[in-house]
C-alpha cells in the first residue's frame, strides 16, 4: 500500500526532470513528420502532456495551436514557462483535465500522447479519443511493447505487475485497426531516448537524494524501486522499449 511518504519522495524524484516518459525531440518531430494531410495550423490535443517537452517541440517546429491536459498541475506550470521561453505561449493552452473525462465543443486534426495513454489502457484511449477527431483527423502514441518473444523471467515478472496490459507490436496494431484506425506506421525509440532525457536525470536525482533520505528506510524504500526500474532497462532493453502508433481515422 502507497503511502503519502511514497507519494512524497517519488514527485521529488520526478520534479522537475526533462520529460516524465522517454522520448525526444527528434523523435516527436518524426513522428509528426509521418502524418499526411495535416492543415498548416491543425489544432492538437496533447493527452497526458507532463511538462510538455513534446507540447514545445511541436508548436515550435510548425503553426499548431495546441490545447495540453495534465492532471499535475507543477508539470502544467512548467510548459508553462518552457513555452514562454520559446515563444509559442500564443499557441499553447494548458488545462488540467482528466484523460478519463474528455468534453471539448470542437474536434481536433490530431491527437498526441506520449507515454500517458497506459493510464487509460491502450485500447481504452484508442477507442474512446476517437471521438474527438475530426474526419480524417490523426492520433500519434508511445506504448511500452513486448519487442521480442519469450522475455526472461525477470523483465517478464517486472512488467506483469508494473502493466498487466503490455503487447507485442503486432497485437498493438491490430488493436489499432479493431478501434478504427488505419496504420500511418510505427517505430521504436531509440535507446537514447530513454537515457539522455529520462533516466540519467532521474538517476543523478534518485542519488542526490539518497542522502537527503540516509536516514529513512521507508524513503530509501521508495528510491529503490524506482532504480530498479533504470536497472531492469539497462539489462533487458532488447525486449521491450516505446513505440510510436500512428493512424488516421
């Protein structure tokens, strides 16, 4: 059972960090770069957004106006300030809403979630975002995906618990098409999408503040867990990693 001590030291780990999933910029811009059809100034809903790293590389790179959800209101308070710092504020909008309870007048040219839609259920968010696309209208997610079959024990072990519905490839695309999409293509992040701009940040602050807690087994607990997870990628990144869905309705 969590504890508020739980709460409190994993958003200390997590304050503050680049970005909240793996991913990168290139990465983003990729993956938009992959979208056909597209207005020159689509209107994008960004689902689950975090301190929007991804929010900033999109409106910087073209006309977007986009609208980004979080329900933490200190990640919204830094795109906040990133997209001051970029000057795209004009085009930004930051709400804090629930993915779970979704209600805009008008539909969006594309969806964007990266690494957010586990909360709701890939399947889930896939059939339920639909409604707010336009025709013809473009969703862009990571998922975490089983990359190989067959993963040893432990990695298996690990994420049975962590996320029960974790897929292969194959099965995400074929959920995919049964919500109603057609496939615009897919790829797998990079593994230095999951170091430079997630866990060697997260690792530098999981030891700062190992002293801070050097007297506190419940904290050091805490920080153990949420290492385990940097040191479970670092052994068994061959079998699974993000990925990048793409389909049009």
């Amino acid at each position: 059972m969590s504890t508020s001590l739980d709460h409190e030291v994993f958003w200390e780990i997590h304050r503050d960090l680049p970005r909240e999933a793996p991913g990168s910029a290139a990465s983003t811009l990729r993956a938009f770069s992959m979208l056909p059809g597209l207005s020159v100034s689509p209107r994008i809903l960004d689902i689950g957004c975090g301190p929007g790293a991804q929010t900033v590389a999109l409106a910087s790179a073209s006309q977007a106006t986009l609208t980004a959800i979080d329900t933490h209101q200190p990640f919204l308070d830094d795109l906040g300030r990133r997209a001051a710092q970029a000057g795209i504020s004009e085009r930004v909008q930051a709400l804090n809403a629930s993915m779970f309870e979704l209600n805009f007048e008008q539909p969006f040219d594309l969806i964007w979630s990266e690494g957010a839609i586990y909360i709701i259920g890939f399947e889930r968010g896939l059939r339920e975002w639909r409604s707010l696309l336009k025709p013809g209208g473009c969703i862009a997610v990571t998922e975490i995906s089983w990359l190989k079959p067959n993963p040893p024990e432990a990695v298996r072990r690990f994420w049975e618990e962590a996320y029960p519905g974790m897929a292969t490839v194959e099965q995400n695309l074929a959920r995919l098409a049964l919500a109603g999409y057609h496939s615009l293509g897919h790829f797998t992040l990079p593994e230095q999408d999951w170091w430079e701009n997630y866990y060697q940040p997260m690792a530098a602050r999981i030891e700062s503040l190992r002293e801070k807690y050097r007297h506190d087994p419940a904290a050091q607990a805490v920080l153990d867990l949420e290492y385990a997870e940097i040191d479970l990628y670092r052994q068994y990144s061959a079998w699974y990693g993000y990925v990048f869905y793409l389909g049009q309705v």
